[in-house]
C-alpha cells in the first residue's frame, strides 16, 4: 500500500477538507456502545418517554415554565401557605428524581459498555502487538543467522 504524498494532504487532517474556502468537518461517528444503547432506548416506548421528560427537566424551559406557575398559583389560585402546591411540588420531586435515578443507570450501562468495548479493543492490540514483536524477533534472529553464516565476501 502506498504512503500519499504529505505535500498533497490537507493540513486539518486526513477527515477534514476545504470547499469553497470553509473547512468541512466529516459526520461525527458514534462509539459502537453508543450506537448500541441508542438501538436499545429506541426500541422501548418507556426509555423515550423517560428520555423526553429527563430533558425536559433538565433544560432551561422546564425552569421558566415552573417560575411562571408558581408565580401563577402563589398570586391567584391558593392564599397563604399554599399547602396544595406543597403537596404538588413533593410530588413532583419524588418523580423528577426518579427520573434522575433512570438517567444515572442508563449512564452507569453505558459507561460499561464502553469499558466492555474498549477493554476487548485494547487486548486485541495487544496481541496483534505481540505477535507482530515476536514476528519482528524471528526475523531479526534470522537475519543475525544468515550474516554471521554469510559475512560480507
């Protein structure tokens, strides 16, 4: 296989190239754990659900929309001390931390998977390693061989 010509690459990189003056960065490939949890959550209507609420909650909208029904609730629906809203805010508590709980178990399953992955990928280098070292012994054993049985004539 031959080397190309280092004059001729892009200086950004092997995956990056220029068109019309910009740089255009290729697609970004997923690990294949990630590739694989996503098949999973895909697949269960529960894990999407979850998924969508768990962003919601974590995103600025959810933060707003609660200032504005708060603000709603404590200055027209209920007087003083708002023992209902209490009530509704608990809730909501309990099931926006559960709902924390699912997204740190589906990241300990990926954050496994990918150790899984990872750790099958580094013991395959390090056989090919291995065997590329011992290859590299044989034929530097032989050459020692051939030079000492055969010195220059």
């Amino acid at each position: 296989m031959a080397n190309p010509d280092p004059s001729t690459q892009d200086p950004d990189g092997p995956s990056a190239h220029r068109e019309g003056g910009r740089i255009e960065l290729p697609i970004k490939l997923h690990h294949p754990a990630v590739l694989e949890q996503q098949a999973q959550r895909a697949a269960s209507i529960q894990l999407r659900i979850a998924d969508w609420i768990t962003a919601f909650a974590g995103s600025m909208r959810f933060v707003y929309l609660h200032v504005a029904l708060f603000t709603v609730w404590m200055l027209f629906i209920e007087s003083k001390p708002w023992p209902t809203l209490t009530l509704i805010v608990s809730l909501e508590a309990i099931f926006l931390s559960t709902f924390v709980m699912i997204g740190q178990n589906r990241q300990a399953a990926f954050q496994q998977a990918k150790a899984d992955h990872d750790f099958n990928e580094q013991e395959l280098e390090l056989k090919t390693n291995t065997q590329l070292t011992r290859e590299i012994h044989r034929l530097t054993t032989e050459l020692h061989r051939r030079l000492l049985e055969n010195p220059a004539q």
